[in-house]
C-alpha cells in the first residue's frame, strides 16, 4: 500500500462550511452561545443549507438558537471571515458571513443551545477561535 502524496492543504481535500453568523453586542460585550457538550462559546449562527442565501440562513438560525426574529431592512453584512473550523479535522475551513441587525423578542437559548452569554473584551479567550479573531478584527482597532 503506498503513501498519499496529499497533504491537508491540497485544496481538493480542503472541505469549506458555509456558515451566516449574527453580531450583536452591548457596549463592549459580545453575544455568545454555547451549545450542549461543546467547552467553547461561538458567534450565534450555522450553516446555511443548499439553496438557501446567508441572509435567510442567519435568520432562521437566529430564530432556531435564540427564539428571536431579525428585522429584516436592519440586516447589514459586516464581512466574511474564514479559518480552520475548532473541533473539526485538519483542512476543515468554516467561512463565516457576519451580520448585526436589529431583533425583536427575548433572548433566551433554544434547541441545541445550552447557554447564551455577554463576553467582555477579557473574556474572548472563552470563545473558539474563528469568534476570537472576528471580534479581534472587528473591535480591537
């Protein structure tokens, strides 16, 4: 049996997760969740399924994590951010497409969501780090 000659970073190799993620904060504080037997904090949001556009995505994972509605004509795209996925293999690439926007509804965490948090600047190191480099990037200037 002979040795691949591919290494992980052979682009055919490399899986991409689209994923649509909401940016809310509260003066210096950033909305994370948590969900159950993950160890880290993420940016709310998922992957945006086949067909479906980043902006119908964050609306329904929004709805789905967090039982609160976005407002349509508030959505603003703020960028779009990629890095190695935390917990997934070697390669895995997760491009996430950030928004903030207005909400409407209580925040509370729903579904596969164990816990929602407001992280303070000294506390992104309790984030995964795609949620640490995009906040680092977005409010650290």
């Amino acid at each position: 049996m002979r040795a691949s000659s591919h290494s992980t970073t052979d682009p055919a190799l490399i899986k991409v997760i689209e994923t649509a993620n909401w940016i809310l904060r509260d003066g210096e504080n950033i909305l994370s969740v948590r969900s159950h037997g993950r160890d880290r904090f993420y940016l709310p949001g998922g992957k945006i399924d086949p067909g479906e556009t980043a902006r119908e995505a964050i609306k329904r994972e929004i709805k789905e994590e967090l039982g609160v509605d976005l407002i349509p004509g508030t959505l603003r795209q703020l960028g779009t951010f990629a890095g190695q996925g935390h917990n997934l293999p070697e390669g895995a690439i997760v491009r996430m497409t950030c928004f903030t926007g207005y909400y409407c509804g209580t925040l509370a965490p729903e579904r596969e969501i164990a816990e929602l948090r407001w992280l303070s600047p000294r506390e992104r190191h309790l984030m995964a780090p795609m949620g640490q480099k995009i906040t680092a990037a977005l409010f650290d200037i």
